[in-house]
C-alpha cells in the first residue's frame, strides 16, 4: 500500500461544554436538548441543512412511535410535529404521519437556533483527539480548512458512528453470522398522482421491482407520494467507491420503478419524477459498543429497565441483506420495550454518548430502534445527560441514570414510572 505522512499544526477554532456531531433526529435533539439545559452547545453537521436520513435521503413517513393510546416519543419530537401541523406540512392522503421535507428542514432550523446552539454546517468529522478514555477534541474537515474544536463532553449523533470510530471505540457491522447489512434505498417522490387509496404494500413479481413491491406514502400536497421501492445490496457505507456504486444503481433503479407505476399502477398514468434523495438512504452501519448491548430478546419481550431513557414499539423490521423480502416480527399490541442509558455510553470512552442508530444494539434490535421518532428520544436523553454531567462537574458515565429520567420527564418526555421486576 503506497503511503504519504503529512506533518501539520491545526488551528483550535472553537470551545464548548457539548459538542454534538450529526444533525439527524437525535443530533437536533441531542443540541437542542443539550442547550435547554445550559450547556455550551455546537452542532456540527456535513450538509447544509439539518434532519438527516428524513431530508437527505428522503426518509418519509415518521414510523411508528406510539404502542396503543401510550405515545412514546413525546419532547422535542413532539414539538417539532407540532410546528409542521402549525405549517400544514404534516400528514398525507392515507397517511397521518407523513411530512413536507423542505417545511421540515426550516423548522428544524428555527427549534435549533432558539435554543442557542451555534449550529455549524458542511462540516465533516475526520478525526479525534483522545487521552486515554477522555476525548479531547474532533477534528474536522470544511471550506475553512482543518480544524479542532474542543469540549468537556461529546455526542456522536453522525448514523455511521464516525466520532466514536475515529477516537478508536469499538464496533461492529453487520448481523453476526456474515457482517451483511440491510441494503440501502434511494427514495423519491413522484407528483401528478391521482389515486386517492391509503399507502400501499403488495407484492409484485416483476424484476423491474428490487423490492418485490408497490410502496408508497401520500405527502401532505395533493398528487404527491413518497416511494420506497428500490434496494441496492452488499452496500458497505463506510466505503466511499461502494457508496458511489450505490448511488449510481440506486438511481438506475428509480427510472425502472416510476416506468413500472406509470405503466402498471392506477394513478399514477400522468405521474412524474420530482425528486430522488441528495444521497442514499442508509438502514444500517457501524454499531457502537456500550456499556449494554441491547438485544434482541429485549425487544421481543419488551424488557423495561431501570435506566431507561427511551421507549420504542417498532417491529423486528430487517430488509434482506443479500436479496428481496423482509423479516418482520411485530411486538405484542399496545406493548414497548425500553432502551437503557448504557446502551448510549461507549465503553471504551467516559465523556462520550451515542445516539441514533448507531448505539449499542444486536443487528436485530437495532431493526427496530433505528426508526426516526425513536432517535429523537435516544438524541433528547443524551442530550439532556451531557448537559447535566458537564453541570455536575462528572462524565456522562457517572451520572446518575435516575436524576436523568426525572429530567427528560420533565421535559415532556414519556419515561415508566415503575419499572418491571
């Protein structure tokens, strides 16, 4: 392997109490959440605008995040929503749950910014400064050259685990037996459509189809859907050629879908392409070690924990790493199970959190959690933690789980009272 050292001082541009990296659901939680409770806040994310796999990639509707009459993910994730109702830009044709991407990205803007974080975008995390299990700093890569920017305690809110890997936590990929991933999906939205019928899912054999179905969410605007029908396996998204090759049959895949709807579905005869997604969505990548490993039987069973911080009722959902179908195992009605704190504490560092899909979860459990209201709880709770340990003058590892529950109840948030023995 052909080798080039580079010896170089790096300027320290910026100090904070918390710095969050990734603005997705749980990176705007984790900030928002972070500076309501006086901490210091930067936010550093790698495009222009916040929200994620749900702007980035098009990542709509919200899934599901209440078992029954119980809503699980309250906060600021309800806020939010309430902003997008105030908005019209939330709900569609057949579909409470959908959203208006461009409405979203301004909101979220607005929540940010009120809250005093110092919001820093085209920003990417490229690598960390570590002192034996404190990290010191990340270092990151923009239109003003390399930078380090320094803070007492850190949330990686970046999907992939980026911050946590840099600063050398460990990881894993993959379901066990072969390290395969759920394959990645470019999403689109089509307008012009005429069908007045709920979402639909049905299977369809036809090998324009990666999937193997018609699935679709109506948008908030009239004629407007949101389509989930192509998948591109074997995808590593922590390979930049990979990622290439993936964006580049994603796409070749959405011109054989909409041929397919406006040929084969009812409605959609005088449909068109509007929009693919900036960037490919990604279900699954780098799982951060914790102090808790959530598992699987946890969220079959519906464990309940005493450091639990955030709820979640959403199936065992796992897309087919090497192919078409899906594997899914629906909890009981009406139930939930619980996600630790530890599960957001890498147990290799003590001041940094995790949060989103890439905390400590089996690759079936984290089927599940990886859903976007769910992170906005996982971001909330370690948001909250960070600005109490930075208070209390301790690291996020030892603060008391308790005292945080109470805090993020507070906060509007849904927490169990009692816990199951």
């Amino acid at each position: 392997m052909e080798t080039y050292t580079q010896v170089k001082e790096i300027e320290i541009t910026k100090h904070a109490d918390v710095i969050v990296a990734g603005g997705g659901p749980a990176g705007v939680a984790a900030a928002i959440a972070a500076a309501r409770n006086g901490a210091d806040t930067i936010l550093l994310e790698k495009n222009g605008f916040l929200g994620g796999m749900g702007t980035a990639a098009l990542v709509n509707p919200f899934m599901s995040f209440s078992a029954g009459r119980t809503q699980l993910v309250k906060g600021i994730f309800q806020e939010m929503i309430d902003r997008l109702k105030e908005a019209g830009a939330f709900g569609g044709t057949g579909h409470a749950w959908s959203f208006d991407v461009e409405i979203y990205k301004y909101v979220l803007n607005e929540m940010v910014l009120e809250s005093g974080v110092r919001l820093q975008f085209h920003s990417y995390v490229v690598d960390a400064v570590t002192e034996g299990k404190t990290l010191k700093g990340v270092i990151i890569e923009s239109k003003s050259g390399r930078q380090m920017l320094k803070a007492k305690s850190f949330i990686d809110c970046s999907g992939d685990g980026d911050l946590a890997a840099r600063a050398g936590a460990e990881f894993k990929v993959g379901r066990e037996k072969d390290g395969q991933v759920q394959p990645a999906s470019v999403m689109f939205k089509m307008a012009g459509v005429t069908i007045k019928k709920k979402a639909m899912e049905y299977a369809v054999a036809d090998k324009r189809l990666p999937q193997g179905r018609v699935l679709f969410f109506g948008m908030p605007r009239p004629g407007e859907v949101m389509v989930n029908m192509t998948r591109i396996v074997n995808v590593n998204a922590l390979d930049v050629d990979d990622l290439t090759r993936a964006e580049i049959e994603g796409r070749r895949q959405v011109k054989e879908v909409v041929e397919y709807l406006q040929e084969n579905v009812e409605g959609f005869e005088n449909a068109y392409l509007v929009t693919t997604g900036p960037q490919i969505g990604i279900r699954e990548s780098r799982r951060i070690i914790g102090e808790y490993v959530l598992q699987t039987e946890d969220v079959l069973e519906c464990k309940k924990f005493e450091d639990g911080i955030a709820s979640c009722m959403y199936m065992i959902d796992i897309h087919n790493p090497t192919g078409v179908g899906t594997e899914k195992v629906v909890l009981p009605k009406g139930q939930w199970y619980d996600i630790p704190y530890r599960s957001l504490l890498p147990k290799d560092f003590d001041n940094l959190l995790v949060a989103g899909r890439c905390i400590s979860a089996t690759h079936e459990a984290h089927s599940s959690l990886r859903i976007q209201p769910t992170c906005y709880a996982l971001g909330q709770a370690a948001g909250t933690a960070a600005a109490m340990a930075v208070k209390e003058g301790i690291v996020p590892k030892k603060l008391d789980a308790q005292s945080l529950r109470n805090n993020l109840e507070k906060q509007g948030c849904f927490i169990q009272s009692t816990v199951e023995a």
